[in-house]
C-alpha cells in the first residue's frame, strides 16, 4: 500500500505541475518503502538524493512559472519552497553522517508538508496558471 496515495482532489489544473507532483509522490512512496523494508543506509541516501535533486527541478519550474506570469505571492511561495529544500538537505546531510535515521515522523513530516502545500499554496497558485491560460 502507497504511503500517499495520489488522487485528482492533489490535482492543480497544470498538467506540467501535476506530473511533476505525482513525481515527488513517487520518491517519497519509495523512500518510505526502503524505509519500511530495511533497506540499507546506501538506498536510503540515494533515495534521498533524489527527492533533493527533484524537489528543486519542481520548485526551479514552478518558480519560472511565477516569474513569467507575475505570480503576486511568489515571495512567500518561494519562501516555502527554500525552507523545505534546506530542511531535506540538513537532514540527507544529517542521515550520510551517521547523525539521524529515516523514520515514520520524517515521513509524515515530508507527506504533511507536500500535501498541504499541494492544496493550499500550489491550487492557489494553479488557479492564477490557469486564468493565464496554462493548464
């Protein structure tokens, strides 16, 4: 069983952002996989790296997208997205120095932030996308 479960209720209305979310989902359910399994500090890490080098291809496009349309809160949206993107580097940083483990809150912190960013900041910005005729 997924960790999260991807449904339509995540969806923004932009097809390129949606893919890219259901991505992220994607990482974050294998991460919790080789978590729940044991798998070794190597999987994890490179599981890890991913979900770094991901989480900034997303917030590099959707940060792209505010630029180009003249986002108004793409202050506080980025904001979001660099407190996020520092916290999953302390941690992978943390995790390949022996310092912390993959555990069920820092899953639940991960799905938690996600998910509510999906469906507050992200549909928000989704909307003012779609007024600008990208969907």
């Amino acid at each position: 069983m997924a960790f999260i479960d991807w449904n339509d209720s995540y969806s923004v209305g932009v097809t390129h952002i949606d893919n890219q979310h259901k991505q992220l989902v994607r990482i974050i359910n294998e991460l919790h996989d080789a978590m729940g399994a044991g798998k070794g500090k190597e999987v994890l890490g490179k599981v890890l790296f991913e979900l770094i080098q991901y989480v900034n291809t997303h917030f590099k496009t959707e940060e792209e997208y505010m630029v180009k349309f003249g986002y108004s809160d793409y202050d506080s949206h980025r904001y979001e997205h660099e407190k996020l993107t520092d916290e999953v580097k302390r941690f992978h940083e943390d995790f390949k120095s022996g310092n912390a483990i993959v555990t069920i809150q820092i899953m639940n912190f991960l799905r938690n932030w996600l998910l509510d960013h999906i469906l507050v900041k992200d549909k928000k910005f989704g909307k003012f996308l779609n007024e600008k005729g990208l969907n």
